[in-house]
C-alpha cells in the first residue's frame, strides 16, 4: 500500500524560505514521478512541481526560479525547497504519487 507522509510546513515570514519532504513507502521509488501540488482556502488544489525517475523538473509558473524539487532514491524521499516565500504562497502542501496524496503539511508565509 503507497504511504505518503509529508514533512517540514510552518509559519514563516515573506522572504524566507522552508524545505518540504515527503517519504514515500509501498513503492518502488525510484521509478516513480513525483508531485507536489498545494490547495489554499477556498481554492481549488493545484499543481506546483514534479520531478520524473530520471530528475527531469517541472513548475507552476508562479514558483519558477523560487521552488526546487529534488529527490533522493536512496531515502525514497522527495524534497520541496521553497524561497522567496510569498504570502500568496499560504497553502497546504500535498505529495502526490500514482493516484495517492499524503496528509498534507501547511504552510503559512505572514508577517
């Protein structure tokens, strides 16, 4: 059974950054594209990033040049490095992977 548990949300002022996890089990990780997608209150859930079995990267427009996504086999782990947080950027954060999501992890950019 996929598991996917998410780490790593907080409170954390515009400008700064914070780096997202998601440790995937039930799996074999290595050959699976990645996701992360976000949902904000009252919005619908939205895609951010994913990255492909061979490291291939995609974005959402509004976080080019600000997010990265990365993953690490050996840990079956996928990251979300997240810069120049916005207000905007206020969400909770979702892995996704095959037709699973994790729990969720928020994420709350405020002064």
């Amino acid at each position: 059974q996929v598991q996917l548990v998410e780490s790593g949300g907080g409170l954390v002022q515009p400008g700064g950054s914070l780096k997202l996890s998601c440790a995937a089990s039930g799996i074999i990780f290595s050959g699976a594209a990645m996701n992360w997608f976000r949902q904000a209150p009252g919005k619908q859930r939205g895609f951010v990033a994913s990255i492909t079995p061979g490291g291939t990267t995609n974005y959402e427009d509004s976080v080019k040049g600000r997010f990265t996504i990365s993953r690490d086999n050996a840990k079956n782990t996928v990251y979300l490095q997240m810069n120049s947080l916005k207000p905007e950027d206020t969400a909770v954060y979702y892995c996704y992977v095959r037709g699973r999501w994790g729990q969720g992890t928020q994420v709350t950019v405020s002064s």
